[in-house]
C-alpha cells in the first residue's frame, strides 16, 4: 500500500509539474494572435522556437506560437495530455483512431473538418484526394487530427539484405568457401544472386572464422518487430506474404500469415539459425539506434536495413553489396508489403479550448505547402538542409552536412510532424535527396520485382465506433501473444507444430475478430475510394 501512495505521489507531482510548465510557458503577455502548443521532442532536437522555419512561419502569418516540450517518455505517461492548462494544440500527439474518436466525440479536441474555410490548402486535400480524405475520418464521419502525408515509395519495402562481401572475398582467397557454393569475386556486386540454403552456409562460416575478431562478429542482424530492418523478408523467403504486423491483403482478402503452415516451416528453421550462432540474442532486445551503433565498426556479416549507408561507417560501406531475395529450394523468391502507412492520423490535435481555433488552424494550414513541408521534414534552407538557391523552381538538398550523418543532421533540425510531400511535390517543387533516389532505385531493381503476388498493404482504415471498440480489446493482446510465441520459439530451442497450433487455437477468436472487422472496414474503404472517384 505505501509503494502505491508513493507511486501516485509521484505522478501527482509530475503532474502539477507539467501543467504549472505549460501554463508559465502561455504567459505571453496577452498579445493577439499568440499560442502555446505542447510537442513531444527529445533534447538533442533543435528547441523549436529557435528554428528558422518557425521564425519564417511567424513573420508570414502574424502568428506567433510558443512550443513547450515533453520528452517521449514524460509524454507516453501523461494519460490524458488533452488535460494540460494552458495549450492550445498538441503537436505529435500519437493519438490512436480510438483516442482521437474518444476526444472527439466528448468535445474535448476540435473537429477540423468544421474549420476548412481557414484551411485553404488542407480543404484543397481533401477535395482533391478521396483516399486522404476517407483514411482520416471518425467513426462520426469528422476529421480530428492534422496527417502526416510523405508518399515516397519506401515504406511499402523497408528492408534490404546486405552482405559483407570482403569477408566472402577472404574466404574465396582461403579456397574456404562452404561446399556447393560456387560464387566468385566478380559475382560480389549489388544483386548477388543466391539461395537461403548457401546464404546460411556463408553465414556458418562467417561465425566460425569470427572475421571481426574477439567474438565481436554477428553473421546476421536485424532488430525484431521493427518497422524496418526486421526479419519479414527471411520469412517471405518461404514463401509467404509476411510483414512485422504478420498481416497483409493478398487478392483483397485480409489475412494472417501466422496461419500457414510455411510461417511455422519458417520460424522453425530461423530457430535453427539462431541455435547455430548466426542470429544473436541481441535481434530481439536491440533498439534501432543500438543496432547502428553495432554496424560502425564492421562487424555484420549481413544484415537487413533499408540503406547501408546509416548502418556501415563511410570507410567499410565499400564492404557491402545488395544481395536479392534469397531464393527457395524451388529457386523463387517472395518479399511481403509492409503496412507503414505514408498517410499518417494524429500527429496534430487542437484542443477545444483554444480561444482562436480558425486563427491556429490557418496557421498550421502553411505546414502543407510545399515549401514549408520540404523544410518541417528536413530542415530549413537557413539550417543548411537546403541550397539557398532553387533549381528549375525545386528546392534543392544539401547532401553535405559535414562530419554528421544525414539522418544525424535531420533528427537535430528538422521537426518533423504535419507535412504533405506527394509524388507531386516531388515532380514540381522539391527535389528528393539523393540517398532517398538510391533507395529508390535500388527497390525497383532488387526487391519489389519479388513482391509476393496479389498483395496489398492495409490503408488507414475508418472503422465504426464498435468496430474501434472491438479491436482495441482484441488487437493489441493477440499482437503481443504472437510476438511472444516467436520470439520464445526462436530463442527456447525448436519450436514444435504442438506449441504452434496452440497459439492458433487460444486466440483463435481474436485472430477471426480482427480480420473480420479488418475486411469489413476495408471493403468500406474501397467503396468510398471507388465512388469518390466516379
């Protein structure tokens, strides 16, 4: 009892803490056209009221906006934010289709659909694009937060297999390669064609030569679950659609892939792998950013990511090439879609208190334009993000950021959040960096020819109050069952078809319940798309 009234103590004062921040951070001295908005941002980023962007923002509008801050962890456990005092807005809010339907609906976040006579460039989305428009609506047909919209192309396919081709060049030099495999120096470039089976006797051969030295080297890397770099492609070599949600579209159809006997063929033989030594413990306790520490010095044998450029210090990228989809015994290849959606709800909610709703939203209007959303997402030309002079009237990047990384520099000085970068904008205003081209092209050649037929990504879906309801009881506990069954099955020992079939059977009405609720809001989806187009 007394660690409880000490824990809600401490909560309490948290609490106050925060409200008493965010109201001194209001004062503003009563001047027009002033607003305070709460962002989630962590220290190492650029404090937002010093970022030119916002200056220019405020220069052109006559608005001024104060940001105050919560780091990711402060934020994720405020339980309700919509309560803080003295905001007007929340800046990445994160908030679930649940939440923002929840705020929404008691009145406490402000329904932006009834504001569009301030949103001229917001309104002309709408309008123009049905999809945007139905992925952000409520159960009650409104529109309660500002999206995210960055169309690239990439996150369909988040993962790309490299390989350290000087350590294959060592064991060719030694004769040392793995009986069968007949590859030579001049088959080590981007797109190296080879199947799972001589891919893991590589992979044998690197731990047991450990090339890195003082048992530093790990065969093969990836971090588990993750949006990226994670393990779905090894899966799809089998031959199945898989992505990180194990949940896809094959011919129009929601489906788990947890269901075919080829994922539990899978998993099986990745545990094989990982009882060999050539996945570590570490692909399924890593953090992204642990992950890219790793890789500086050179030591993956392989490893999924979608560039190698962030993950491979400049001095040993030379060191890698692209290899393609593993082929099967058949000699077929298979990559899965991811669901990571480009069109992105609630990074942005006003709440009902704000005294100038029209006022904010005409200001959070200028986030859409083109020049502003190249900025948000990047940083700002004064930065350094961007040349100062235009090309053919596009934006164009800055590649150079000095010693940083391009991901290094971006985190520091780009706010990210509420943007609209469409195929469009990137044909008429602003010009991709090159890195991103690279990606890119490398997907159209290397792995989205294998995209497993029929499939499909899961849009943003609008699902109905009891639908939201339903899932958000289902959702999340069979989402974390499955990836304690496989993670458990992968590190135990060998999984056995038993321990599978008794994760299908215990969640079996949970698995039924979300992909039939899943097929009804997407078969909604596609009617709305389709007559909206008519």
């Amino acid at each position: 009892m007394k660690k409880a009234i000490i824990g809600i103590s401490v909560a309490v004062i948290w609490f106050v803490c925060v409200i008493a921040f965010a109201v001194a951070a209001a004062d503003t001295s009563g001047a027009a056209h002033q607003f305070t908005v709460l962002t989630v941002k962590e220290d190492a980023v650029m404090n937002y009221n010093s970022m030119p962007v916002f200056k220019e923002l405020a220069e052109e509008t006559g608005i001024e906006v104060n940001w105050t801050y919560n780091t990711s962890a402060q934020y994720s456990n405020n339980i309700d934010p919509v309560a803080i005092k003295g905001i007007d807005a929340i800046y990445h809010s994160g908030f679930s289709n649940l939440k923002l339907y929840d705020y929404g609906r008691r009145g406490r976040i402000v329904a932006i659909d009834q504001y569009l006579t301030s949103m001229p460039n917001f309104s002309k989305i709408l309008n123009e694009r049905p999809d945007i428009k139905e992925a952000l609506k409520s159960p009650d047909g409104h529109i309660y937060s500002l999206p995210r919209v960055e169309e690239m192309g990439l996150k369909a396919y988040p993962n790309i297999l490299y390989l350290n081709k000087a350590w294959v060049e060592q064991l060719i030099d030694a004769n040392e390669l793995p009986a069968g495999v007949t590859l030579t120096k001049d088959d080590l470039k981007d797109g190296l064609d080879i199947s799972r089976k001589d891919f893991k006797a590589i992979l044998e051969k690197f731990n047991e030569k450990d090339f890195a030295g003082g048992g530093k080297t790990v065969p093969l890397a990836f971090v588990s679950g993750n949006w990226q770099g994670n393990e779905s492609d090894l899966i799809a070599s089998f031959g199945i659609p898989e992505n990180r949600e194990h949940k896809t579209i094959v011919d129009g159809k929601v489906t788990f892939t947890i269901e075919d006997e080829k994922w539990f063929e899978a998993v099986r033989e990745i545990s094989d792998w990982y009882q060999r030594g050539l996945i570590r413990s570490s692909a399924f306790t890593q953090t992204d950013n642990e992950f890219l520490a790793r890789g500086q010095d050179g030591r993956y044998g392989a490893f999924y990511w979608w560039e190698k450029d962030t993950v491979i210090a400049k001095d040993k990228r030379d060191d890698y090439i692209i290899v393609l989809p593993l082929k099967d015994d058949d000699g077929n290849r298979y990559v899965g879609v991811s669901n990571e959606l480009e069109v992105e709800k609630g990074e942005c909610v006003i709440l009902s208190s704000c005294a100038d709703k029209e006022g904010l939203l005409s200001y959070f209007d200028k986030f859409f334009e083109p020049e502003y959303s190249a900025q948000l997402n990047y940083g700002s030309i004064k930065s350094g993000a961007f040349l100062s002079e235009k090309v053919n009237g596009k934006l164009i990047p800055n590649d150079d950021h000095g010693a940083q990384s391009a991901d290094d520099f971006r985190m520091k000085n780009a706010p990210y959040g509420v943007v609209y970068l469409t195929q469009e904008v990137w044909e008429s205003s602003v010009e991709m960096e090159s890195r991103a081209k690279l990606r890119l092209e490398n997907l159209e050649e290397y792995v989205k020819p294998y995209t497993y037929e029929g499939v499909t990504s899961i849009p943003n879906l609008n699902y109905t109050q009891d639908e939201l309801n339903t899932l958000n009881t289902y959702e999340i506990s069979l989402s974390n069952n499955i990836a304690s069954w496989f993670t458990k099955a992968i590190t135990d020992g060998t999984p056995t078809r038993d321990s599978w079939q008794n994760l299908l059977s215990t969640n079996r009405t949970s698995i039924n319940t979300v992909l039939e609720l899943n097929q009804r809001a997407y078969d909604r989806y596609v009617e709305a798309v389709e007559t909206a187009q008519d």
